[in-house]
C-alpha cells in the first residue's frame, strides 16, 4: 500500500490524524478502530465508528475528519455513494475502502472517485499501520489542497482513457489529458499484464507500485496516469518531454519484484512515442497486440512496438478453415487437431494471427453448439491466458465439455426435473442457471424458457427460494451455527448471506431463530 521502504517513517503533521470508520458490521468497524489503538501511532488520534453510508456522509460533512476507512459495499448507501457524495466538499480527506477478494470492478470504481487506496478484508496490524504512512506521507498539512487537485487530476484522465476505451470513441490524447498540467508532447501508452496464475493481480500491483510511480514521475521529463485496460490490465499513460525518452518507462518494469516479472504470463508492453493529437483507442490498440507476444517471446518478458516490428514483421495469417469445416460436421477432434499444431510451443504463428486463429475455432466450437442445441461453453479470451499450453487446453476442455453435454438425462425424466434435483443435489454450491442447464444438456436461452413455463418462475427466483427455505429450516435446529447455515446453501460469506436472509424475510437469521414458520 505505502511506498516500500525498510522502516516506517513516522513523519508529522499538524495534528494528530482524526480516523472515522465505517463498516455496516458494528463489530467489523470497532475491530479496526481498536486494532488503531493497539498501534499506538502518535500521528493517529481520535478513532469514530459509524454503521451506515448516510451516517459517514453526516459526519464527513460535520467533522471533515483527516481520514476516512470506508466498507464498499453497505446497504441502503454503499461506499461508493458515499464517496460520490461527499465529492469535492471533502478534499481534505483522504478515504480508503475496505474490499474483499471478489469486489475488483468496485474498488476500481472507488478510485475514481477519489479513493486514495484500499485494504482487503480482514484488514490487519500491518495493513492499518501502512495506511497511516500511506495518509501521513501523502497528505502533510501544508499540501492537503494542491495534492488532491492533482489527484483529482490524474483520476480525470483514467475516467477520460478508459471511456474512450470502452466506447471506442476518436477522443484524442490531447481531449483526455485536458485540464491538466502537461510536461511535452509526447506520449506513450504502456500496459502492465500480470500472470492470471499468481496473486499479484493489476489490482494488488498498482497498490504495490503506484505511489513508487507516483514519486518517479513528478520530475521535469515524465509524468504518468493510471487507467484500467479492458482487459483489467494495468495500464499507463506517460507524458513525456522528449520524444525518445524512454528510461523513465523502462525503469517501472525493471522496479518490479523479480516474482512478478518472471512469473509465466506477466509481460510489459511499450507503445510508441505519439502525438497529443493521437487518438486514444489507436494508440492503445498498438500496444494491446504487441502483448499477444507474451506467447512467442521465450527470452524475455517485456517488448515494445519498434522491437516487435524489428524482430517479427507483419504476421502471416493461419489457416484453420479445415478445421472449421470438420467442426461444422461435429467432427470436433479436428479442432483440437489444430489447436495443437496452431499453439506448439515452438509458435507456428505470432501476434495477431495467433489471436484470429484462436477466435476462430472458438466460434467453430460455438456454432456447432448452437446448431445442435446444446449449450455453448465459456471459453476464457486469448487476453486471459498466460501460455500457449493454457490456449491448447481451452480449446481441449471446451470440446470434451460440448461432447459431455450429448450425455442427456434418461428420457424417463424431463430435462426441467432433472434440473430440479440437480439444484437440490448441490445448493451448497456455487450455482448458476449455465451450469444447471447444462448439467440438463439444454441450451441456455432454451432452459430459461421451458424452466419457467414448468416451474411457474424464474431460475434464479427458483434458486433463492429454495436456498432461503432450507436455510430458515436449518435455523429452527439451535445448535446449528448461522455460518454453517450459510456454507450449506451456497454463500462463502456470512455477511452476504445474512444480507440476502433479510432482503428476503424482512428479518435477520438470528431474528427468525425460534420463530413459527
């Protein structure tokens, strides 16, 4: 979270830091308020508690406190709703969310919305004393204003990047930049790609990583932004002084912990130096295909468009139309025929041909399916896999699924019932209305259909209502624990389950214990 340094700095401020917390679980909020104490930080000093978002967004608003720990996701008025509200009227607070492992696009969100950073439940000693450095070395009195502005700044262009992205807009760098203070004209956008293997996601690397660039960048010859790649990459624009200047780029790869560098599938990829009236999707899209090379580069695990161009040329295109004819026929062995001879690890092909191959049998696999009425099965994207023998097994996997789905239930038994006790069998797991209708051997849109005019309701309406019936169940027993209620109908959390328990009976597990059904 904070820069990495050996040894804490306990550098001062004014006045000791004012901390409010705020978690809809009283006991989650006391527990981070008391481990801030037990630090016994002198640069930490009044701790509050509050257990809604319309609380925090009162006592923001009334106490304007030095920093803020923040649940993203609360009922009524999330976190997200309370940074949005407290906005621009709390520039001198720095606000940190509090997340769990499974809330990506929510903490991406909460940066953008002026989250100076975020700490993963359950937080510890060490998470808490590195916030307090990340406040106090971030935020010293005397620069509260400017910083935030600045802040405020570079959150503006990752909104500007990445809604040209998503749209597909002809935004030019010089519209997304706009309204900020810019050092030259030239850019370079630069994605940093994390192996999908280990833990060091986008997410956990710029935590890791952005204040060290932060620090890097505020010189006279560099200056960088955050953004989020479509594929949830962490991506980097650079406004640089001079044209060729590219140490400063370099130098943040070369920064990086050899475990993430090293790792099968991490890979940095350099754009070329453009314009400001370069258009943002152009410039991004050069860079994106050069990270395809992750999968023919053996000797190194960073490149950058002119040494691609050098080393590779233009691709050549892969012909996997036979393949894509045997397909049609359900002739599916073919495929995988192809994919093995496509993605060997000496790479037959490179860069995007090895993309346009892959997308190409993917769909042959999918239009059989749906010409056979079966369900189409999920195959990750090229973007999400990290080596050639990841892409050779999708294709493996998706192939010997569709066969498994021809296994259809006994024609004794209707698909609809079949599904019903295939929900039964497994409300203890993780369930979704794919799974169960191929488990069903339907296809979805099918399923969906034909369950509801059986059933009478919807499948995901089915679902709960079973989960929520065997639960109260389960809860008429006393010696039965709440959380192993919730780990017996499908929830891996105790705080989602008994959210879900309330919304449907208007009343909280521990509430209905004892209660007549």
């Amino acid at each position: 979270m904070a820069p990495d340094s050996p040894s804490r700095s306990h550098s001062s401020v004014a006045a000791p830091m004012r901390v409010l917390v705020v978690d809809d679980e009283p006991m989650i909020a006391r527990g981070i308020k008391s481990m801030l104490e037990r630090i016994d930080d002198p640069r930490v000093g009044e701790v509050t508690t509050a257990f809604s978002g319309a609380d925090a967004v009162e006592r923001v608003r009334d106490t304007e406190p030095d920093v803020v720990i923040l649940d993203i996701r609360m009922p009524g008025m999330s976190g997200l709703e309370v940074l949005e509200r407290c906005g621009d009227g709390a520039r001198s607070t720095a606000f940190f969310v509090l997340s769990g492992h499974d809330e990506f696009d929510y903490v991406k969100r909460a940066f953008k919305l002026g989250a100076l950073d975020y700490l993963l439940k359950p937080a510890s000693l060490d998470d808490l004393s590195a916030l307090i450095d990340t406040a106090s070395q971030r935020i010293p009195a005397a620069q509260l204003q400017s910083i935030a502005v600045d802040v405020t700044a570079r959150w503006s262009v990752q909104v500007e990047v990445e809604r040209a992205l998503d749209e597909r807009s002809g935004t030019p760098i010089s519209d997304a930049v706009a309204g900020t203070s810019t050092i030259g004209d030239w850019y370079r956008f630069a994605i940093i790609r994390t192996s999908r293997a280990i833990p060091d996601d986008a997410l956990s690397l710029r935590k890791r990583i952005g204040p060290q660039l932060w620090e890097q960048s505020a010189g006279d010859h560099a200056r960088v932004y955050f953004f989020w790649t479509p594929d949830s990459d962490l991506g980097l624009l650079w406004n640089l002084r001079d044209r060729d200047a590219i140490e400063p780029v370099d130098r943040c790869w070369a920064d990086l912990s050899p475990g993430v560098r090293n790792a099968s599938g991490s890979f940095f990829a350099v754009g070329d130096a453009v314009g400001p009236e370069a258009r943002v999707a152009d410039a991004y899209d050069t860079v994106a295909a050069i990270l395809l090379y992750r999968f023919t580069i053996g000797d190194r695990s960073h490149a950058s468009a002119a040494e691609v161009r050098e080393r590779y040329g233009v691709p050549s295109a892969i012909s996997v139309e036979e393949a894509v004819r045997e397909a049609a026929a359900g002739r599916l062995e073919r495929v995988i025929e192809a994919s093995d001879r496509v993605f060997a690890d000496a790479a037959y092909g490179h860069g995007s041909a090895l993309q346009t191959a892959y997308d190409t049998l993917v769909e042959s696999i999918a239009h059989f399916c749906e010409r056979a009425g079966l369900s189409v099965p999920r195959l990750r994207r090229m973007a999400e896999l990290d080596t050639l023998r990841h892409v050779r097994d999708e294709i493996a996997n998706a192939v010997a699924s569709v066969r498994s789905a021809t296994a259809a239930p006994p024609e004794s038994t209707h698909p609809v019932d079949y599904a019903i006790d295939y929900v039964d069998g497994h409300l203890g797991e993780e369930l979704s209305m794919a799974q169960v209708a191929e488990a069903a051997g339907m296809s979805y849109s099918h399923f969906s259909r034909v369950f509801k005019e059986r059933t009478g309701e919807g499948f995901n309406r089915y679902l709960l209502r079973k989960r929520m019936e065997r639960a109260r169940a389960m809860l008429s027993r006393p010696t039965v624990r709440v959380s192993e209620v919730a780990y017996a109908v499908g929830y891996r959390s105790h705080k989602h389950f008994t959210r879900a328990f309330r919304d449907y009976y208007g009343r909280t597990p521990s509430e209905v214990r004892g209660v007549p059904k």
